[in-house]
C-alpha cells in the first residue's frame, strides 16, 4: 500500500495547498485574456471591462485583474478610475517589494512549484510588469495634471528597478546553492524547446529583461518641460544606455533646453503603442527519467511566448501641416523574451526537482496496481501546467514622437493597417502627452486636459443600471474609434491642395473623405471653409450648420450614428451655450454646455425613468438639484462631484395600498 499512499500524498498535497494556489492551476489565463483583447482589437470596450470582472468574480482579486482592469479604462480615456486601479496592483508589489526587504529568503522557498507546478506560485508580476505599471501610473498623473504625484512616480520607478535587480541577484545565488545539491543534467538540454528564439539579436543587446528606454525618457522630457534640465539629463541618459543609438534620445540629449515653445506654442510627445503583449502557452515535453525500476517517462512543461499578431508601427505623424518621424524606444515582446532566458535556470531547476518527486510516485504506483499507476499519470499529467499569467493588454512595442506645434485643436494623421486614420487633440500650456494605441481594427487616442472618470456619473444608492452610465457630453470627436472609420474633423488646408481658394464650390464638393453639400467656399490663403450647409464624412458622421474658416459656429444639428445626435449652439469648434443631446441609448441631456461638457442649469432623464435638474459644473452634478427615481421617489438639495451630500431630503411618493380592494 506504500505506493498508493505516495500517489495518494501528492493528491493530498494538491488539494492541500491554498484555495487560490489550486484555482490558479487549473485556470488558463492565456485562453481567458483571448477574448479580452479581440474585444478591445474591435473597441469594445465595456465589453472587455465586463469579461474581466466575469472571470474575476471574488473578492480576493488577483494582481492581473487590476493590471488588465486599469489598462482598458486607460485606453478609454478613464484616468481617474484606471490610476485608482492600478494603484491597489501596486500596493500588492510594494508588499512583495517589503517582504523581500525584510525577509529574501521566505521568496525563494516557494514549495508549491517544486511539488506540483510552477503555476501555484504566488503571482507578483513579471519583472518588466512592475516597472510598466510605474511608467503606467506615471502616465495617468501626467494627464490628470498632478505632477507631484508623477514626480514622486518616477522616483519609485528608479527604486524598484534597484530592487528588482538585487532581487535577481539573491535568487542567482539561491539557484546556484540548490543547484549543487541537484543533479539537472539530465533535462537541462532541451532538444525539444526553442531556445533559439529567446536568444536572437534583439534580445542579447537587452541590459536586462525589466528595464525600459521609455519610462527613462519620460522622466527626461517630463523634467526638461518642467524646467528642472539638471533632472532631464539622467533621464536621457539613462534612456539611451538602455536603447543605444535611438536618434530622438540622443537628440533630445543632445538639446536639453534649448527649444523653448514660443508664444502660442507646445511642446508634444505623441506616445505611440502598437498592439499586444506576447501570450504565454504551456509547452509539454515528456522526459524519460532513469528510476531503479527501469526509465519512467515523465510529462514536464516549459512556458513559451507565442508573439501576437503584430501591428506595424507608423512612420510618421503629419500634424498642423509638419510630418513628424515615429521611433520605437521599448519592445515588450522582447523584454519578455529576456526574461524569460534569464529565468530559465530556475524554471528548469524547479522542473528536475518536481520531475524526481513524479517520477518516484509514477513508479511505485506502477508497482503496486495498474490502477494506481493510472492515477498517478492523471494526477502528474493534469498538475503540470507552466506559468501562463502575464498582463495580455500591455502593448507590443512603445514608440514616440515629438514636436513644436501651434496650441488649440490640431488634426493628427497616421497611418494604420486599416488605412489613414484621422483624429483630434487639444494642444495647449507648456507641454503636452498625447498617447495613441493602435491595435489593429481600433485605434484609442487619449484626450489631454480632459482626463475624466464617466464612471462618475453612476447615480447613488438607486444606480442606473450597467451600461447607462452618465456620459461626459460629447464632441464631434471620440476618444476611440475603429480604424475602418476614421474621424473627419473638419477640414484643413492640407487635406484640400487642389481646390482653388477663391473658386465658389458649387452645390456639392468632395474634398478628401470629406463632403460639401451646400455654399461654402475655401478662403485665402488658409484654405478654410466657411459657409453654410451640411457636411458629411465617410464614417457616416453628419453636421448641418454654419464653418467659419474650418470651425462650427452657430447653431448646428450633428449627427454620430450609433453614439449620439447633438441639436444646440457652437463656439469655436465646440458645444457652447444651450443645446439638446440625444443618445442613441435613449438617454437625453437638455440645458447649458460649455467646452462640450455639461455646464450650468440642465436635466439629464435616462430611458429607464431617472431624472436629474439642476446645477452642472464641468460634467458633473454641482449645487443645488433635484434626483427623481423612476417609482417618483425625489431628493433633493446639493450636489458635490456627482454625489449627494448631507444638506438634502428624501422625499418619498404616495404608493398603492397592494392589499387595497377596488
């Protein structure tokens, strides 16, 4: 019975490990991300929200969760909400940061990856990953404007560096004293692995597999804009050890402070991402084990990267009649690679333990039943998986570029696999980020200076239900859009080189993906129309109204199919003044607007019978108003930030007596 009990012990051991430990085996996170990432390749957004809280149901969230949660409400522009949830991923490193402070070696002890598979490790995060959701968060400070808080960021990004890297040291050493008592000849040459693609070209030239060119960057041009050059060197400096020869390192190196934005004038880095990190798949090779029964063939797994489908990174940017140059600082799906190379001793070391302890199980089993041996196999089959967990959403590859250009809303074109892609952003003040991700089918531009949680705008205690939540008010433009529909803002000179400024356009006129449908003329020498009639784009976006030199002025009806039709005033380019928004979800906006947000008196009423008047400041609900439910419950008295506050009542509405007779 002593075999039995051995196949018996190992089950025992499996089931005895933490609840989490033996729902992390058995769940594949490369196949549950799949979905993940085609709904955001297709710019649905909420759709992905929604499947990640689907699978990650209880409580006790795992890292990935908020890694994966914080990234698509980043790409959508929620900087507020994302920044919040990638903030509690990090408290969960900065307790593995503390643990390995104060006590190195309870990390390496990790029993569960010896005995069963490396996937009941506690999960902290790939070492490329903790640095990312630095640079990540630093980001999310920079859009929202709190740059102390971006300061305090970046520094933290320099100090976990310096962790990770003294925590690969120890392990270094860890793994060469557990090595010497193990004998990891017999499986340490893998003639079934491809090795050869974590040791191409692109992957030797790598420092190390957790620092990034980009995060140093940032930290250079956050600091030169902000005047503090004596910080921006070592930022460059840093960027370019870790990326030799990249051009627009060395030249922004090379020119700390000496191109001021005159008057009028931004200083922009366009952040361009391209596509998604590399999946991880479990590679199974069977290993034939000497024992002294005879060879005991037993199943091992290695992780491998499976690259995504790549998506090409854009040349260039032509904005506001320049073509500006596009570098790529970071390659993740390389980084990843050097990790991995880097972390294959231990992985195999871990292996050859864990392959003993099977093997020995397998044997003996097979010497006492048939049956035994058949449970054996199961239970060593169905337990070795290798560590699939990463952050799937991450990009592929982070490039820039970078240029002087005119402040106010400035039209950006770029090509994408779908075609020339054309958007809008607003440059203004000192400086400006505008980051880009390009996925393949949808293209996601973050909106700068309008960093703003539309989560915000659930109702208390009487929510509105999932998916009519209170949207911002919105513009001609979106934050996402696929790229088989380009935005058309309204035109600019470059768009039109052939049409003679002087010449009257006639009835109908069609100028790039843009047409005229009415009297409008391009004025000399700007090339701007003006006039009145109706516009239409080939994304089937529609504006009947009056352009003055290029920009909507007046009253003026667009229409966004499948997102919103906006009936009220313009000024310059924007809803201003009074206007009425009706939502193709049946939701309604009528009141004052200003900037494109909701400004001053209005009511808001959704298509399930939810209704607030009152005061609106900026997007959200401010001062005095009043909430009526849809059974005719009210409260009413002042709002701050979206939220009732203590100074209101609660007015209940008569109901029918149920038990009344007629």
């Amino acid at each position: 019975m002593k075999p039995i009990s051995y196949t018996c012990a190992l089950l025992l051991l499996m089931l005895g490990l933490p609840s989490t430990g033996v729902a992390g085996l058995f769940r594949q996170y490369a196949d549950a991300l799949n979905e993940t990432v085609t709904l955001v390749k297709t710019g649905e957004l909420k759709q992905a929200v929604a499947k990640i809280e689907n699978v990650n149901e209880g409580n006790d969230k795992d890292i990935l969760y908020f890694f994966e949660k914080g990234e698509l409400l980043s790409l959508g522009s929620n900087f507020t909400s994302s920044r919040e949830t990638w903030m509690k991923g990090d408290e969960i490193i900065q307790a593995w940061e503390n643990e390995f402070r104060s006590n190195p070696s309870k990390i390496f002890g990790d029993i569960g990856s010896f005995l069963i598979s490396d996937k009941t490790r506690r999960y902290d995060g790939q070492d490329y990953e903790k640095v990312l959701l630095s640079t990540r968060l630093t980001m999310n400070h920079i859009m929202l404007g709190n740059f102390d808080h971006a300061r305090i960021e970046m520094k933290k990004t320099y100090e976990r560096e310096k962790l990770i890297e003294a925590f690969r040291e120890k392990e270094y050493d860890a793994l060469k004293a557990e090595s010497n008592k193990q004998d990891a000849g017999q499986i340490s040459n893998l003639e079934s692995y491809p090795m050869q693609e974590l040791d191409t070209p692109e992957v030797r030239e790598l420092k190390n597999g957790f620092q990034n060119a980009f995060a140093h960057y940032l930290a250079g041009y956050f600091f030169e804009v902000t005047d503090e050059p004596s910080l921006a060197e070592p930022g460059y400096r840093n960027a370019l050890q870790l990326a030799p020869g990249k051009t627009m390192i060395q030249t922004a190196l090379n020119d700390i402070g000496k191109h001021v934005p005159g008057p009028g004038e931004t200083d922009v880095l366009f952040v361009l991402e391209t596509g998604f990190a590399p999946r991880i798949d479990s590679l199974n090779i069977s290993i034939p084990i000497m024992r002294k029964g005879g060879v005991v063939i037993t199943p091992l797994s290695f992780p491998l990267l499976k690259v995504s489908e790549q998506v090409p990174v854009p040349s260039s940017l032509a904005v506001a009649g320049g073509r500006y140059p596009v570098e790529t600082l970071t390659n993740i799906d390389t980084m990843a690679r050097r990790l991995l190379k880097d972390q294959m001793p231990g992985i195999i070391l871990r292996t050859v333990i864990r392959a003993g302890l099977k093997s020995l199980v397998q044997e003996q089993a097979n010497k006492a039943h048939w049956v035994a041996g058949l449970v054996a196999n199961v239970v060593s089959a169905s337990t070795e998986q290798a560590d699939d967990r990463n952050w799937r959403t991450l990009p592929e590859r982070i490039s820039i570029a970078r240029a002087m250009l005119p402040q106010g809303r400035q039209v950006i074109e770029f090509q994408t696999p779908a075609g020339l892609y054309r958007t809008e952003a607003d440059l203004s003040g000192r400086f400006t980020i505008v980051p880009i991700r390009i996925t393949g089918n949808a293209v996601y531009v973050g909106q700068p200076r309008h960093a703003k949680d539309i989560a915000s705008g659930l109702l208390p205690d009487k929510t509105i239900p999932s998916g009519h939540l209170v949207p911002s008010a919105p513009d001609s433009s979106r934050s996402y859009v696929t790229a088989t529909a380009p935005v058309a803002p309204a035109p600019v000179a470059h768009t039109a080189p052939a049409i003679q400024p002087t010449a009257d356009l006639g009835k109908r006129v069609q100028v790039g993906d843009t047409t005229y449908i009415g009297d409008f003329r391009f004025a000399q020498p700007s090339g701007l129309p003006s006039g009145k009639g109706v516009i239409e784009w080939q994304n089937g976006h529609r504006f009947e109204g009056q352009l003055v030199n290029g920009v909507k002025q007046g009253y003026g009806v667009f229409i966004a199919p499948g997102s919103f039709r906006y009936e009220g005033n313009w000024e310059s380019n924007k809803q201003n003044g009074k206007g009425k928004t009706i939502f193709d979800n049946g939701d309604v906006y009528e009141g004052e607007i200003l900037d494109g947000e909701f400004h001053g008196q209005g009511s808001y009423t959704t298509k399930d019978g939810y209704r607030y008047e009152g005061s609106w400041k900026k997007g959200v609900k401010e001062g005095p108003g009043k909430l009526t439910f849809p059974d005719g419950d009210f409260w009413e008295g002042i709002f701050s930030n979206d939220q009732r506050t203590a100074q209101g009542k609660m007015t209940f509405a008569p109901k029918p007596d149920i038990g009344a007779k007629p």
